[in-house]
C-alpha cells in the first residue's frame, strides 16, 4: 500500500511507514526522544515531524501547515524550541527530541499542561501541544514573563478557535507555580 503522492514509501509491520527497500533512501537515525534513547530508519527528505508521529508513535505534535508558520508542531531540540517540520528527521541524529507528551512525568501532568486544562485554554486542541512545548520553553528561559514576553513568544503558534485570552491565562497560571 502506498501514500498517494508518496510513491517512495509502502506500509510495514505496526502501522507504520517506511522507505522501500527498492528506493534505497533510507538513513538510519540514533535520537534521544522524551529522554529515551530511540533508532528508526528514516527517509533522507523525511521531517522531524514526520518521523516523531509515523515512526516513533508520538502524535502530539500536530501537521497543520508544514511550512513553521502555525507552531502546531513545536518541539525543543537540544533545549531549543523549533518547528519540527521544517527540521529534517536525519538533522536530530543524536540529538535530544522533547515533545508534549514529554514535558508530564508518568501520570503527573506538566504544571503548563495543568495550567491549560484549568483555564480552559484547550478548545479543538489541535494547537494546544505547540503552545504547550512554547509556553514550557517560555516559563523555563523566563519564570516571569510580562503580558509582551508572553505574546512575543507565543506569536509563533495560531490558534483559529479562540481569542487567546484563555490561553495567556494558562500562560500566567502556569508561571504563578514552580517549574
């Protein structure tokens, strides 16, 4: 089976995609994913994003425009919050991946991911993992942002369903609590 417009790749074993082995584009990556050290073969042209949902079963991050405009698929990168769709999977080599449903510990949600359920910031929530990862990258470089830094560095992530009142709430909540 392929993807249609995807004529390099075919369905394997657990429901996921893979190069085939006729193509001979595969690279095999080593990656530090949630803080587990993880390996997957990966398409040379393959995005980060691409391979942290299809690969790796990681489907926090969200594909909304592909082009690091809208910041649904924000991810940090060694510490760094980047767009993982505009980040090649072979570029993470060795690198630290931290998603949404890395910054909970076991069943203990992150104070940021509390703080959005609390104030009601999360409506269709398919941009809500980005403005997760974006506001721990925040609160973490800056405990005590004012109204300005909040909104510079959320001015990456859109949010079609909301007005982002509720989600600058979450914002400051979250900062009200030790990180």
């Amino acid at each position: 089976m392929s993807i249609p417009g995807r004529a390099s790749f075919g369905r394997a074993s657990e429901d996921r995609w893979t190069p085939c082995p006729s193509e001979g584009a595969g690279v095999r990556i080593s990656v530090t994913v949630n803080g587990e050290p993880k390996e997957t073969d990966v398409w040379e042209g393959e995005s980060l994003l691409f391979a942290l949902r299809e690969r790796l079963g990681l489907p926090g991050s969200k594909n909304a425009c592909e082009q690091g405009e809208c910041g649904s698929c924000s991810v940090l990168l060694d510490g760094s919050l980047v767009c993982a769709c505009l980040v090649l999977a072979a570029q993470a080599n060795g690198h630290d991946v931290v998603t949404v449903e890395g910054l909970a510990h076991g069943d203990e949600l992150h104070p940021v991911q509390e703080a959005f359920g609390e104030t009601g910031a999360v409506q269709c929530g398919f941009c809500t993992p980005g403005l997760i990862v974006a506001t721990a990258d925040l609160l973490h470089r800056n405990p005590t942002p004012s109204e300005d830094e909040i909104r510079e560095a959320l001015s990456g992530n859109l949010c079609r369903c909301t007005g982002y009142t509720k989600i600058f709430d979450a914002v400051r909540v979250a900062a009200g609590r030790t990180l």
